[in-house]
C-alpha cells in the first residue's frame, strides 16, 4: 500500500501540476505542496523544480516515478491475488481501463456492466479516448488496459486480439448521394467526404483500406474532419456529405431509415480491436480476468 504523500506524489508527476493533482485528490493546494514538501525532506533533496509557473520533475523525481509505478502495480497485484485467494469468481481490486471511441461507446458497456455485477468489490474505471491517446495513456501509467484498433508495434507494449468490427460508408437518406446504393471506386474521388481526425482508429482502417487500391485519403474530396464518433455521425445525419462509420454506431439510424449504407465496390473495411498491456503486466491478475471475461461475453 502507497503512502498518502507517495499518491499525491504521483498525481503532481502525472500532471506536472500542483493545481491539477488538488482538483485530482480534492484537496487543497497548500495541502497538496506541504506533502511535496515533507516528501522531499524525507529524502533530502528536491522532486521537483519550479521555474516561471512551470512544474518539471528532478533526476530525483524521475527515479521516484519509475520506482513508485512499479510500486503501484505490485499493491494492485497484491490486493488481487489476496482478494481472491478463497474464491477467484469473487475478485477484488482496481480495473483501469482505456478504450477507444467505437469501443467505449458500442462494444465495452455490456461488458463492463455484467462484470461489476458479478465483481462488486472491483473499482473500475474507464478513460474515452482516441486509440492515438489511448496508447499514450497506458504509456504514462494513467490506466493499465487499452483497448484499441490495430495491433500496435510498440516494442515495449504486449497485444492481445479481441474482435474484429466493420466500417460501412453510410449518407443521410435525403442525400442526393442515397439516390444510388452502389459506386465504383473511382467515383469516391468525387463524392464529399467526411472522416474522423487524425488519430483515430477509423481513420487509420480507411487509410489501410485505401492503400489497397493505391490510394490515400488525401485523393479523396475531403470536406469535414470531426473529432469523435457520434459527432461524425451527427453531422453526417444533418449533411449532404459521406462518411465511414462502424457498423455498431450506426445500426439504429440505419434501421430506422435516417441513414443509408453506401456499398464502394471493392473497398471492403475492418477494423481489428487488441487488448494492450505494458510489457511486463501480461500476468496482471485483474486484467487477465477482465479479458477473459470480455471474451466470454462475445463468445471468443
């Protein structure tokens, strides 16, 4: 178990702000610098310079953050296979997890409900963001579990498939463009595109997809960029334009008519959903349970 000081330690280094680690902790800042304080008198030397407003960490501080994410995962590792010793299905412990857009708004929320029902005693947590920042999450400690598209080739992350969506091409129905159903290839040259920014998973699948019939996204008539799935598909909704949406994402408006599915003849895209983890956390007891039960819950 980290010491309080050692917490508040951490979320100054996280967000190299002493003003945002109190909004963090709820607590004071005067209260959040005396424990910076005390700390650094414990170890007698300075954690961290302050310089012009500006928050950096010291070759100390740096030592300590390495040293103290270590901590944190062994205490998180602990408490779990304490917790569990008499019955496994009856786990204890933190989840933290980080999920791209697609995934936490249409695959993980089931997932992530059936297993607090049966885990009570588990405190979860779930970061929405790009697959872009997702990964730089995990890379900073803020969570433990990404789940993104695209198995990523970072040396120092371990990847794990979980489940494959499809992205349609997709128009308002009173679109000039929901005249016809099926376009050639060539005739998405033309067609007012709208996509996702850059960083996305989606983006990144349609690049892929493209790439396979000698193109990029930028031979393409692109008239929008919005960040975010449901603002894509909104402003698609209310627009003449077309856009690339996953499937799940847009099942509703489809069938209720107020989309309709574009078919591009030989473009055929599939995004590849990973679990990702930090090298060395493959054990983590609490993820190992999360992703088994994510995958018995689509019957993989």
């Amino acid at each position: 178990m980290l010491s309080y000081q050692h917490q508040v330690f951490i979320e100054v280094a996280k967000h190299l702000s002493f003003t945002k680690a109190s909004e963090a902790l709820f607590i004071s800042q005067p209260a959040i610098s005396k424990h910076i304080h005390n700390l650094e008198a414990h170890y007698k030397t300075p954690l961290f310079e302050r310089k012009k407003g500006a928050v950096t960490l010291t070759l100390a501080g740096q030592i300590l953050q390495l040293h103290l994410q270590t901590a944190a995962s062994l205490a998180q590792q602990i408490e779990f296979d304490i917790g569990s010793i008499y019955n496994e299905q009856l786990l204890k412990g933190e989840l933290k997890l980080g999920a791209s857009t697609t995934i936490a708004l249409y695959i993980i929320p089931a997932v992530l409900s059936a297993f607090r029902k049966q885990n009570e005693a588990v405190k979860m947590s779930l970061l929405n963001r790009n697959s872009e920042n997702v990964m730089a999450a995990l890379l900073n400690h803020e969570i433990d579990l990404a789940i993104v598209e695209g198995k990523d080739k970072m040396a120092n992350v371990h990847s794990q498939y979980f489940l494959a969506e499809q992205v349609v091409a997709v128009c308002a129905s009173g679109s000039h463009l929901a005249k016809q159903q099926h376009y050639q290839l060539d005739e998405l040259k033309h067609m007012p595109l709208s996509l996702r920014e850059r960083g996305s998973g989606t983006l990144t699948a349609i690049g892929q997809a493209l790439a396979q019939h000698g193109l990029k996204t930028s031979d393409l008539n692109v008239c929008m960029r919005l960040g975010g799935t449901e603002a894509l598909k909104n402003f698609i909704l209310a627009d003449d334009s077309l856009g690339f949406l996953p499937l799940k994402a847009v099942a509703k408006e489809l069938e209720r008519g107020e989309l309709v599915q574009l078919y591009i003849d030989g473009l055929n895209i599939e995004r590849h959903f990973y679990f990702v983890q930090r090298l060395g956390d493959e054990n983590n007891g609490m993820n190992k349970a999360f992703i088994r039960f994510a995958k018995g819950h689509y019957n993989f």
